[in-house]
C-alpha cells in the first residue's frame, strides 16, 4: 500500500510541478526495455498499429534508453498522461531512422484527447518543419519552412506556445512563428510520428510558463 501511495504521489507531484513552470524531463531511462514508457498512452491518431517500445541505444543523448516508435498506422501518437498545460513549451530530441513514406519526428501539446490536438513535426524526407492542428482525427497543415533534418542524427524541436501564439525551432534555430486559436484550454503534451516513420527520442522536456 505504501508503494501504490508513493507511486501516486509522484505523479501528482509531477503534474504540480509543471503547473508551477518548472520544466520537467522524462528519459525513459527508468523504464524497463522492450515495453511501451510508464506513465504514457501510446496509441495512434486513425488506422493502424503504431508500436511505442522502450528501448537500449548506445547514441541516446542520455543513456541508456531511448522511445522508438517502429509500428505503421495513419499518426502515431504517445500522450504523456501527467501533463496538464495550457502555455508553456514541449521540446524533444529525435533520431529519424527509416521511413519510405515518410521519416518524422513531432511534439503534440493541447491534446483533449488523441484525436484533437496541435503537432509539429521535422521530416527527414522532405527537409522541412510543418505545424498542424489535428480536429476529429483529421490533420490539417498550417505552416512549413524547409529546413535541413538529416536522417540518422539527433535533432531537437521545441514548442513555446502562450495563449494564441506559438514558435518552433529547430536545433536552436527559429523555424517560424504561429497564430491560432483551435485548441485554448490546457491540454496534454506528447510525441508524435507519421505512417511508416521508425523514429527514435530521448530528453522530452515539458513544463508550464510562470
């Protein structure tokens, strides 16, 4: 019983935590390999079977674990199920790996649930940042800048979203800014791929503005 409290705390901890604006970093190094993360819904957005799997990486940015997803379904998505925000940032590093469809790596932040959320996402194949606002399970493109995203190498997209307007970089890079008003209310952050991308990441960061 003193475990289940503990383990109930902790979450409740983490939550409060990011409501108070201190940045929160999840590493998956403490789950066990070879299962999806603890503590995350790892589903997809429409048809498929996407596949969300601890796993042991000898490039993890920390090691020793990385998040792969290496299943195939219409978007892929993974909802950190601690989060609660409505402004704030959500920022990952990826390693795009394969992908004949596509080869994407992405951050969901506002999702109600996973068929209604907002998503940016750097792609591999077509060297570009794209954000998105996903309604009923339908995405619909927003804005695109090209910019370089080399498959096999680690990568780092960041969100910052307050009230309407949200940015996007790219490896410290700005890729561009935003304004939109679909999703308003807090809503949780996650990972995000698409069709047939095997994706790779590490270090997801997330946490509330002051």
């Amino acid at each position: 019983m003193r475990s289940v409290l503990l383990i109930i705390a902790s979450l409740s901890l983490a939550s409060v935590t990011a409501v108070m604006g201190q940045a929160l970093t999840v590493n998956f190094d403490k789950d066990e390999a070879g299962k999806p993360p603890a503590g995350w819904t790892a589903t997809q957005t429409g048809t498929g079977a996407a596949k969300w799997t601890v796993i042991k990486d000898d490039s993890a940015p920390s090691q020793p674990n990385v998040l792969k997803q290496s299943g195939v379904a219409t978007y892929p998505v993974c909802l950190r199920d601690d989060s609660r925000i409505k402004d704030g940032f959500v920022a990952v590093q990826f390693k795009p790996l394969a992908g004949r469809e596509d080869q994407a790596g992405g951050v969901v932040w506002r999702a109600r649930d996973t068929n209604n959320y907002y998503v940016a996402r750097a792609n591999a194949l077509e060297d570009n940042v794209t954000i998105y606002h996903t309604v009923n399970g339908r995405r619909t493109e927003k804005k695109r800048m090209s910019m370089k995203v080399t498959p096999g190498t680690w990568h780092k997209l960041r969100i910052d979203f307050q009230g309407s307007h949200f940015t996007v970089t790219l490896d410290g890079n700005k890729a561009f800014e935003w304004d939109d008003e679909t999703f308003k209310d807090a809503g949780k952050v996650g990972l995000w791929t698409k069709a047939d991308s095997v994706t790779l990441f590490d270090d997801f960061s997330y946490g509330a503005s002051k």
